[in-house]
C-alpha cells in the first residue's frame, strides 16, 4: 500500500487517473494509485521522454525561482502547484530569501489536502482552491490576499499547468487578465510541453488527456511559437522562451540534446 492509499480521504476518486498524482508516479512519488499508474504507463509507452521532462520541469522551478528571489522578488504564486514533492517553490525562495511569501493554487482536492498538512502553522505560506481560468477568483481569495500584497512586486508561476487548458477556454486571455492585475516589477514565470520535435505524439497523448479529464474534441496541444503569447505585455529576460535544458542551466552541457526534452520554459518581468 502506497502512503497515498493509506492517507486518501473517502472524498477522492482512486479508481479514476488523476494528473496530480500522474505527474508524483512520474518524479518517483508514492502519493498514487493503480489508475493513475495505468494511465501513466500507457503515456510512457507513447513517450518515454514523458518522466524526463516531468523531472527537467522541477529542475526548471528551482532555477526560476531561485532566480527571481535573487531579482528581490519576496511574493511568490504557484498556480497549478501540484501534490509537494522536493524543492517546492517555498523551499527554494526561502535558500534566498528565508521571510519569502508563497500561495500555493490548484483544484485537485488531493493537492488541496496534502498542501495543508505539509504547511500547517507557516503564516508565510497559503493552499487555496483555484486555477488560471478563474484569475478573478485567485486574485479575490482572503487566503491568498492573507499572504501576498498586490501593491508589492511578485512572481506568478505556471509550471506544467497550461498545457493541459483546450484552445477553446481562451487561456491567454486568463494569463492577460492575472498581468493586468499584478503590479510593473512582478515576473510571470512559464513552462508548457510544445510537439515541435515530436508531432506524432500529439493524437495518442491528447486522446489519453482527453479521457481523463472528460474533454472529448477538444485539444491543448501548441508549438513554441504559440506559448510566446502567454507572454504579451512582459519582457522576457535572457535567454527568452526556450528548451527547459536551455534555460540558465547549473551545468552547460546539461543544456547538450536540449530538444530531447519537449517542454519550453521563460520568465518574464511587467514593466
């Protein structure tokens, strides 16, 4: 029996795959199921490079928040947050900055429930329900107005989470209403699988997306080209949008193969 098994609350579905707990099987996590590990095999069966790149996506979190802690920035919103792993975005902001604030988001009540154990008595910190469609919604939320001033600069980050939100939800306009509503100074940081390098994945991982979140016809999938729009109205900072290998890396030849892994990543700062 996993930890997940044994700490599940009655409330959540195990026998269905849920992408949380898809993505903790794929950094080697325990908080899942037989459903989710299932459904997460028949997407490595598709794409190996699908644990990889869930692997080079927390790679790329500490890079970016380790960079903009350094920048000043003391206000961190993790949007699409996930289940906790190692080196959550507190964990990293507070290496630079130990009074850094962070508001964790997502609405998957798994997520929910695991946050508010791990975070239980930090002041500093906040778990609310909620994503990037309902920007109002997050920015109105006495939880997250608790942590984070929104007269003060801050990050937004969006690690993993876009790519899942279908062309017809009209994402980009959600990502532009939460820039307008965030002060010049503050960052928004992204990262989104792209199918450049890999356009004969794109039918069998979406049909399995599809599935599980009971979106049929509808379709997520973008080139690079079509994620710089997620950054209209900011100023990407060096070395833009590019392979998550690419993106600063601690090591330069970590950086060799870079589109091997089919995930861009970029911040970018309001002016």
């Amino acid at each position: 029996m996993t930890g997940a098994a044994r700490r599940a609350p009655g409330e959540f579905d195990t026998t269905k795959p849920n992408i949380a707990r898809m993505n903790d099987y794929f950094l080697g996590g325990k908080d899942n199921f037989a459903a989710d590990r299932k459904a997460a095999e028949e997407l490595l069966a598709i794409a190996p490079e699908i644990k990889p790149i869930a692997e080079e996506n927390r790679r790329f979190l500490g890079r970016a928040v380790r960079f903009l802690a350094e920048q000043g920035i003391r206000q961190f919103f993790d949007i699409g947050s996930g289940l906790p792993t190692r080196q959550n975005t507190h964990e990293v902001a507070r290496t630079v900055c130990p009074g850094a604030h962070v508001v964790y988001a997502d609405n998957d009540p798994v997520v929910i429930s695991h946050g508010e154990a791990i975070l239980a008595g930090d002041d500093r910190t906040a778990v609310v329900k909620g994503d990037i469609l309902h920007p109002q919604d997050l920015v109105a939320d006495p939880g997250v107005r608790r942590v984070i001033n929104f007269d003060e600069p801050m990050a937004v980050l969006i690690f993993g989470a876009l790519h899942f939100i279908p062309h017809e939800d009209d994402p980009f306009k959600r990502v532009a209403w939460l820039r307008d509503a965030i002060p010049s100074g503050s960052y928004l940081a992204l990262s989104h699988v792209v199918f450049d390098t890999k356009p004969e994945a794109v039918d069998p991982i979406e049909d399995i997306y599809r599935a599980i979140l009971s979106r049929p016809g509808t379709t997520a999938a973008r080139g690079r080209d079509e994620v710089v729009p997620f950054f209209d109205g900011f100023e990407l900072v060096d070395p833009g949008l590019v392979y998550l290998r690419q993106w600063r890396p601690e090591n330069p030849l970590s950086a060799r193969a870079a589109e091997k892994i089919w995930m861009v990543g970029g911040v970018g700062r309001k002016p």
